[in-house]
C-alpha cells in the first residue's frame, strides 16, 4: 500500500492543496483512496466533508488521542497531509511509513529558507537509515513566470539532491475546486487545460 507524505515545515505552502489533488487523482485512476490529515488544522478533513457523493470517493482517518487513526480496510493508496513545523520525532514516524514524500515549495525567501533546513533533515535522517527513506521530490507553488522570485526559487533548487517536478500556477482554480470539495480531476479537462498540463510530471511520479 503506497503511502505518499506531503510535508514541508512551513505553514501556507500549499500542502493541503497538493494532498487533495493528489488523492483526487489517485481515486479518479480507480483507486481505494485514503486522505489522511495529521494537521491539526484538519484541512483536508473539511475537504473531504465536503466532497459530493457523485464523485470518486475518498476516505479520510482523524486524529485519535493525537496517535493516527488505522487506515480503513479495502484501501490501497494513502495520502498524508502535515502540519506546519513537522520535524524530530514526529517527522521521523511519518518518514518511517512513507514511500513518497512531496515537498511543495512557494517561491519566497522565508520558505526556501525553511525548505532548505528541511531537505537537510531528511537527508540525515536517510543517513542514519543508511539510506532507506521514501522517494523525495519538490513541487514549485503558486509560480508566476517570468517573475524574479521564481527565478531564484529555480536558483535554489538547482543546489539541492532532489528532483523537482515542475511548478504550479498561481490561480483561483484551486480555491474555486477546494471549496466544493473537489479537484483538477472532477470537473471537465477543459476548464483546468493548463493546469492538468503542468500536473504531468507530478503524476507520472506518483504513477512510478
């Protein structure tokens, strides 16, 4: 059962955008899929509560005496959404049980900053794994081209030993689906082209 980690320390990143649309693409390619959220903002908990009946369907876990909920029975693919300031212990439990781990990443100082003592915790976590670990990749959010901050966002992932799947576009697309609690994969391809587009990579990873 894959179970993919969607974790940065900093708060306002996107991570909980980037865990439903994950899931919601996991559960449009058939799959038993499981949102679990150990934010204690329970972000994507209220997205699921929203989800309509009509929809691939979606099962979430909470939190119980603040120790993870089992995964229901029948499901095949977890998705785990983090809170902000994940790290130590915590970090390391969830490390221990993930296949995949995405980092979304938004393209300002004071995240890169976070980011980068991040990806450096996890490399010395796998260190003293002696190399086990999920598979790491980075997602740019709420990228602008042609724009200065991008520009150095690229700069600064160039220097890191993790791939980078591609950037994300700043729109209301993502709002607008949050709010009905659905994703790029429930509504029609043409009213969300470019961003399927540049969710390609992203889903050829989680195919991989």
């Amino acid at each position: 059962m894959p179970v993919i980690l969607i974790a940065n320390p900093k708060g306002g990143v996107g991570k909980s955008t980037i865990a439903s649309n994950v899931a919601g693409y996991l559960a449009r390619q058939g799959h038993a899929v499981m949102l679990g959220d150990v934010d204690r903002q329970q972000s994507s908990r209220r997205w699921l509560a929203l989800r309509p009946a009509q929809l691939p369907p979606i099962q979430g876990w909470g939190m119980v005496d603040e120790h993870l909920a089992k995964p229901p029975k029948g499901v095949s693919h977890v998705v785990l959404d983090t809170p902000a300031g994940l790290h130590g212990k915590p970090l390391e439990d969830l490390v221990r049980i993930a296949d995949k781990l995405l980092i979304p990443l938004q393209p300002s100082l004071f995240d890169i900053q976070a980011t980068y003592d991040f990806v450096a915790e996890l490399h010395d976590l796998r260190r003293r794994r002696h190399g086990a670990g999920p598979k790491l990749a980075v997602v740019g959010m709420r990228a602008k081209e042609g724009t200065l901050s991008v520009e150095q966002l690229q700069q600064f992932l160039q220097t890191q030993e993790v791939p980078v799947l591609g950037y994300l576009r700043d729109t209301q697309n993502y709002v607008q689906l949050a709010a009905r609690g659905a994703s790029l994969w429930d509504v029609a391809p043409s009213r969300v082209e470019r961003d399927l587009a540049q969710w390609q990579p992203l889903c050829a990873w989680l195919d991989s």
